[in-house]
C-alpha cells in the first residue's frame, strides 16, 4: 500500500520532487515594489478579487487590450508569468490588502 499511484506497472513521476516544489518568484525590491503605477495596482488590486479580465476592463472603463497590457507589464515587474503567481506575489510581499 504506501506506493505511489502506478508504481506497481514501474511508472516514474514525471517530475522530481524537486521540481515539483512550488519556486518562489524573485525578490522584489522596495523600488520595484513602488514601480507599480496606481493603475497597475489598481488592475492587481482586482486580479485578486478574482475578476477577469472583461469585468477588469469594465470597472476601469478600458479595454480588455489594455487590461491584457496592463498584466503584461505587471506579470514583469514583478517576476512572474501566471494570474495565480501574481496574486500569490502581491499577498506575499503586502502589495495588496
């Protein structure tokens, strides 16, 4: 009992448990945590709230286009390239309340 699921057919993980550890994005420096315009905090402010990115762009009367620049520039100032991985950051690092 105890073994993984398919082992018994000799199946390995496709992935080490190394890897599989969730990486933490980069440190973000105090400059680079200030970097963030008031709209970009303002889009990361309802990225968490879990709104997409249609409701995003209605609540701040732009377009989605805009709303989809707007994460790309987020996403990059702050090292990370997933709507969860940016939300993860900005609660880690208090950008968001």
């Amino acid at each position: 009992m105890g073994a993984s699921v398919g082992s018994e057919f000799g199946a390995r993980p496709l992935v080490s448990k190394k890897e599989a550890e969730i990486a933490q994005p980069p440190a973000l420096s105090s400059a680079s945590a200030n970097a963030l315009t008031g709209r970009e905090q303002e889009v990361l402010s309802y990225l968490a709230q879990g709104l997409t990115n249609t409701q995003i762009a209605n609540q701040l009367l732009i377009t989605r286009t805009t709303v989809n620049s707007y994460l790309r520039t987020i996403y990059s100032k702050l090292g990370v390239t997933s709507r969860a991985s940016a939300i993860r950051y900005s609660w880690d690092h208090k950008l968001i309340e």
